[in-house]
C-alpha cells in the first residue's frame, strides 16, 4: 500500500507542477494577431511563389532571381 501512495503523490505533484507551469507562462499571441502576411509573387520564369519584397520586377511580371529576370518569361507562358 506505501507504493501505491507514493504513486498518488507523484501523480499529485506532476499534476500541480503542470497547472502552476500552465499558468505562470506569459500569453503567447496567435498567429493571426501577427498582422497580415506578406504578399506573394509568382515567378514568371520557373512558377515559384516568394515575397513581393524578394522578387524582381519587369514590365510587369515578377521573377524570383536576377538570370530568371534575364532569361525572361518560360517560352509558351505568353
């Protein structure tokens, strides 16, 4: 009956150590109140999606890199 009693006191312990750490831990915000996400281009090039504020600009398509930018649209996309 001691083992069994040093289990439940065990159990007691961890279970109030998780409720006290619950509680004392600051609030985290959610992803939502980060503000709003970046706007995303997509590469006329090869298709991959990045930040607009990553991507280059040429008459009025975005590319993801400076020789996709040189290359220019992928041949059949315009």
């Amino acid at each position: 009956m001691g083992l069994f009693r040093l289990l439940v006191l065990i159990a007691i312990f961890a279970a109030a150590f998780w409720l006290w750490r619950r509680f004392t831990r600051p609030v985290r915000r959610s992803e939502q109140n980060r503000g709003s996400p970046a706007p995303m281009e997509r590469c006329a090039h090869c298709g991959v999606y990045l930040p607009r504020e990553e991507a280059l600009s040429k008459a009025g398509d975005w590319y993801c890199s400076q020789a996709h930018l040189e290359q220019g649209p992928k041949p059949g996309e315009h």
